[in-house]
C-alpha cells in the first residue's frame, strides 16, 4: 500500500505539471500575453514559482492520501465524499496560487485599472 502510495503520488504531481505547462503554457500562452490579463500579473512572478510547485507538490500527495485511505468501492456515495473532500482541499492551494500570480493589494493594479 505505501508503495503504491508514493507512486501515485509522483505520478500525480508530474502530470499535473506536464498538463499545467501544455495548458497554460503552449496552448493558452499566446492568448494571455495578447489580452489585457498580462497587467494585472505580478512583474516578480517568476521568483515565486515555488509556490506554484509547492502548492501542486502538496496538492498531489493530499489527493493521493485521501484517495487510498479512503477508496472502498463502494458506489456513488462515496465519489461524492471524495468529490467534496478534494474540493475542500483545493481552495487553500488555489489562494497561494492566486496570490503568486496577481498583484493582489498593490497600488500599481489599482492604478492601471
């Protein structure tokens, strides 16, 4: 079991990484730099791309945790349960990401709005 454990675990975060980089990256990449979403990132966003990785680091092994402790097979029931348990877990990484990539606060986004 632990060993299927880790391995989930990294099979998980690289692929949510190799999807991240496609996703936003190549596809999705040349739309934001021709929109007006470029002004409203950080200009040091770059140095905080550790957070970007923690945050799907700790995601990754969270989802996995929850999910091999609590998988029994048994129905409908309990893919909602998981459902809403990832989903309470996803709001804390997705406010450090948010908070890596705007510029949340600062006088500089109140003034080019």
């Amino acid at each position: 079991m632990r060993k299927k454990l880790w391995l989930g675990f990294v099979v998980i975060f690289v692929c949510w990484n190799l999807f991240d980089f496609l996703i936003h990256g190549v596809i999705l990449g040349p739309a934001y730099q021709a929109s007006d979403m470029i002004h409203i990132w950080r200009p040091d966003m770059q140095q905080k791309m550790w957070i970007f990785y923690f945050v799907s680091l700790f995601t990754s092994f969270f989802i996995t945790l929850i999910f091999s402790k609590w998988y029994r097979g048994s129905g409908i029931l309990e893919g909602i349960q998981f459902g809403v348990y990832s989903g309470l877990l996803m709001a804390t990484p997705m406010a450090y990401s948010s908070y890596a990539m705007y510029q949340i606060g600062r006088a500089s986004c109140r003034e080019r709005v």
